[in-house]
C-alpha cells in the first residue's frame, strides 16, 4: 500500500519471515460507542482476543433492494487461509503501511484501481475526461456501485471523502503527498477551508477536479487508499468506533476482527466488477511459523525464511513443487535525518555508507534472497537503470570522509542511534552486521533503539527520529511516487528533511514534463544526485520467496499493495 503507496517497510523479524512486504506490526482498535441502528457486542475468549460483532446495517440511505445480510455470496466458494498481522488502521485516509494497507484495499475502493497487470483501469468510475490543457478531470460514477450496507454511492460521497481526507482535522499524513495537486487541498489541510475548490460535484453521478498543472501521474494517484470512498452517514454516527466495521465499496467486507487472533473478510456478493470467487478470507494473526503450518495444512500461503530457502529451491523437496517467486517494487534504506547531528553533514553519511559491505550480507546473511539495491528506483520500474549508482564498501574513502567532516573524528561526535521495529535485547542480523563494520573500519559506536511500529510512524511523521530502518513499497509504478515523495523539500513525506535546490527544479519539472523519455531522464538525474547527498542509504531490493497450496489458483504476490483476492480462487 505506496503504495504507499506511502506504504512504509519496517523489516522486523528478516531471519524469521524475510518478507519486508509484510508491514502492520501493531494495532489500534478504536472501539467507541455502537453506531446509529446497530446493536454491537464486544467478548474476550479463553485467548484474551476482543471480538466485534454488529447486527443490523447502520445505515438510513437507499438500499436499491440489495441483499445486505451476512450470508455467503452465492455465487463464490472456498476459503482461504493466509497469515496476517493486526493493522495499524482500517481507516484509508490515514492509513500509510503496507500492513493495513493490505485490508484496506479489498474492503474499500476509488474511482480507478491499478490490476495485477499494473495497469489503472476504471472502478467506481464508469468513464472520465480530461480537459485539452490537462487540468480538469470529468469522472462519471457507475450507476450500480453501493456502499456494503446497500446505500448507493453518489458524487457527493466522492467529494466528502477526499474532502475529509485533506482536512486539518484529520491531519492524514498521505492527505498532501497523493491529493495535493487538487487545487484547493492545501488551502483546506493547512488552513481549514470548508471545501476543497477545485472539486466540483455536478450531478449525483458526475464529479469533476481541477489540477494545478497537467500531470501525468495524477491518475495514478487516485489509486491510493487515500482517494478511497467512505460512508459520511456511518462515519458521523460513528467517528470513534466505525472502523471496527468499516461499510467500504470493495470486493470484500470485514466479517470479524479479533485483536492478535483473525480477521475475517467476506464476498461482497453485489461488488460492481463482479462477486469475487473466493467465499472467504481468514488471517490467522498468531500462530508461529508460517511454513509449519502451511505442512499442516493450516495455511495456504507461507513466507519462506533464510532456514529454508534451500530446501524450497530443490525442486525434488517436498515444498520446491510449490515454491515461487515474485519481484517486488520495494526498498529498504538507513535513513539519516539530514537536520540532526551528526547528519547535517553530508561527509558523516556519506562515510557510513562506504563503511558498510550489503553485498557480503546479502550473501552471508540472506542467502542471496534480497538484492542488493543498485540505486533507489527498483527493477522493471520505468526509469530503472541496472548500474549500480550506490556507495560500494570502501573503508579507505570512508576514513577520508569522516576526517574530512566538521566533527573531524569520532571522538567528536554526538550520540547516534538507530531506531527500528522490535522488542528483543538485540537489533536485526544486518543491522549487527552494520554496527559491527562501523565500530571496526570508524570507530563509530552506534546504540540500538527498539520500539513498536505505530511508534516508529508517529515519529517519521514528527521528523524526530535521527537514523532508522525502514523500506517503501510503491504505490504505483512511476518514479514520482518516490523521488518527489520523500525527497522534495516540500514533501509532507519527506521524513529526513531532505533539501537540495537542484534536485526541487529538476522534481518540479519532471512532474508537467509531457515526453515520457524526457521526464525518466530527469528522474534519473535526480536519483544520482540524492544518492550522493546520502539522506538515504540504499540496502536492498526485495523479492517474496514463497509456497503456495495446490488448491489455491491464480495466487500472486503484487510488487506493490494492489486489490488482488477477486483474482484468486480456492479449488475446494
């Protein structure tokens, strides 16, 4: 979800899962009063789990006569079984990890949504238009698209949405970054404005938006969780509690949430493109190894982790049958806060980076299943180059740098910690591996920091924290969604206070650049000069290593978070 999606990558656990897609590590179940029409129970099993269970659909609007009961969709079988964590969020407007992400893309949708083929196509939109000059976008509405709980979605439920979305109130961390180019956003995020200007409802079925110049990606942008549909009526009833049962648009509703234990998806009989094949989707948030049991029989999907990476490419092992591979539009980096000593001085980064071997720990350590990144845009995305743009393991310059810095010499500088996902008495194999390499070719002694995810987003978003793990998954498969993100100066999501003038200008014309060769090429220019600068310091690429059931058809895992359970279906 890059997206996503601002979707952020914590690799917690890389020995155990090495699956940096996997991103909601903690949870917040916000759990107010029952809503309007509803009558809500909460109970704790033996296990210590909270369940929600509401009756009756909380909902005055039109039903058009659908079915809105719980019952099974009709026309879909089977069950599937994966392994989950708890989201941090059900809420898409806010949400910015891969993790909730994951939910949140098959309980709600937008007007246009990218498919397994990478390609954005229509969804709640029928049709759209685009003005000569490129600023306005006409969207007319499908006629048969209905919230779960059967109330029709009009253009005025688009317009609300994305104007809640943008609102000071809601603070969004993604608001700016994926909506900002609507004229009217920041005037309505920053200042309070009570409506979005440069979004114009015309009919109940036609909506229109006003750009503040031709971009190319900007319909790219309305795939992201943040340009997703919520119901006004359930969300006003309701502001505290209504993402314990969020009445979304997509092709599955949430059925049950048990904090640490399940969750539980189920068809949208009615979903507009078509009811889904799967009947019905349970995560199993606990439980230990995934691979064992998937050999149970628990499971129908399993990560595979660095101890068993040979046996699943032995294809005359019991799981090498089953066992696939899948590239990924993601990356993990140290970032280094470009505000905070010592990082204000681009030789100190610059030194760590030529200080530390990836190449060797990706061989050692991994086994060879992460890549070692070659720059900051990843394989197959456009504008990826295969010569590697990055800091190789050069202690000699790496002295040089530090001696060259303001500090001087280690001795000079201030304490540095590094903060990531965790709560053991030790960090990450790699990042051993980093601190081990720093303390024998600097002498720079580096203290680890744990904490819980939902922590770790809080201060990314404040900008305080001074050097971290972390990753981006793509949101959509265009190099703004990355390099204008997260290092133009003005970025909301720009969390390591990155500022390069050259590389704004460079950023600012790519975004109206109409030839497709000649914007990639201003990427490209400016991914070179962000890699010198070393705000980040690129790690690796990622891939999903995994096993598959024989029952389970058409199973795949998107490079980036995308609507995918529609597309697959369980043979039992």
């Amino acid at each position: 979800m890059s997206g996503q999606n601002r979707v952020i990558v914590l690799l917690l656990g890389v020995l155990a899962a090495l699956v940096i897609v996997v991103g909601g590590l903690s949870a917040v179940l916000l759990l107010g009063g029952g809503e309007e029409g509803t009558t809500t129970t909460a109970t704790t099993d033996e296990g210590g789990g909270l369940t929600t269970t509401t009756d009756g659909d909380g909902d005055d609007g039109e039903t058009a006569g659908l079915d809105t009961g719980g019952d099974d969709a009709e026309d879909a079988s089977g069950r599937l079984r994966l392994a989950g964590s708890d989201p941090v969020t059900m809420d898409p407007h806010v949400a910015g990890d891969s993790g909730s992400a994951e939910f949140i893309v098959e309980i709600f949708s937008g007007l246009l949504t990218i498919t397994p083929e990478l390609n954005i196509e229509l969804d709640l939109a029928e049709s759209f238009e685009v003005s000569d000059d490129g600023l306005v976008y006409t969207f007319t509405l499908r006629d048969d698209i209905f919230f779960h709980q059967g109330r029709r979605v009009t253009a005025e439920d688009v317009q609300w949405s994305l104007e809640r979305a943008a609102s000071r109130e809601l603070a969004s961390p993604t608001a700016l970054g994926y909506l900002g180019d609507i004229i009217g956003v920041r005037e309505r995020f920053y200042e309070g404005a009570e409506s979005i200007t440069g979004i114009e409802v015309i009919d109940d079925r036609t909506i229109q938006f006003t750009i503040d110049a031709p971009k190319p990606y900007f319909l790219a942008k309305l795939t992201y969780p943040t340009a997703f549909i919520v119901d006004r009526q359930q969300i006003e009833a309701n502001p505290r509690g209504w993402t314990r049962r969020p009445n979304g648009t997509g092709p599955y509703r949430l059925q049950e949430w048990r904090l640490g234990q399940r969750i539980v998806l189920q068809a949208n009989p009615r979903y507009h493109l078509g009811p889904p094949s799967i009947r019905e989707v349970l995560y199993e948030l606990s439980g230990g190894s995934t691979l064992t049991r998937f050999e149970n029989g628990e499971l129908d999907i399993a990560f595979i982790s660095v101890n068993d990476i040979d046996r699943a490419r032995d294809p005359e092992s019991d799981i090498g049958p089953l066992y696939q591979v899948f590239p990924q539009f993601t990356i993990s980096y140290l970032a280094l806060n470009t505000n905070v000593p010592p990082f204000d001085d681009v030789n100190v980064r610059r030194a760590l980076g030529f200080s530390i071997d990836r190449t060797l720990i990706a061989e050692v350590t991994f086994n060879n299943m992460l890549a070692p990144a070659t720059g900051i845009l990843m394989p197959q995305l456009p504008g990826y180059t295969p010569d590697d743009k990055t800091f190789q393991f050069d202690p000699d310059e790496a002295r040089r740098l530090l001696a060259a810095s303001k500090y001087g010499s280690p001795e000079n500088l201030p304490e540095i910690v590094l903060t990531e996902v965790g709560g053991g008495a030790e960090g990450r194999i790699d990042t051993q591996a980093f601190i081990q390499q720093w303390r024998e070719e600097l002498g720079i002694e580096v203290r680890i920091e744990q904490t819980d995810f939902a922590t770790i987003l809080a201060r990314q978003d404040e900008g305080s924290l001074q050097m971290f793990n972390a990753g981006w998954i793509m949101d959509y498969p265009d190099p703004e969604d990355i390099l204008d993100l997260k290092f133009y100066s003005g970025s909301a999501l720009n969390d390591v206070n990155y500022n390069n003038a050259e590389v704004d200008a460079i950023l600012e014309e790519a975004r109206v650049e109409q030839d497709a060769g000649r914007r990639l090429e201003l990427y490209q220019q400016a991914e070179l000069l962000i890699i010198e600068d070393a705000a980040w310091l690129p790690l690796y690429f990622s891939q999903a290593h995994v096993v598959i059931n024989a029952d389970v058809e058409g199973w795949f895992e998107p490079p980036m978070v995308i609507p995918r359970l529609r597309f697959v279906q369980v043979n039992r």
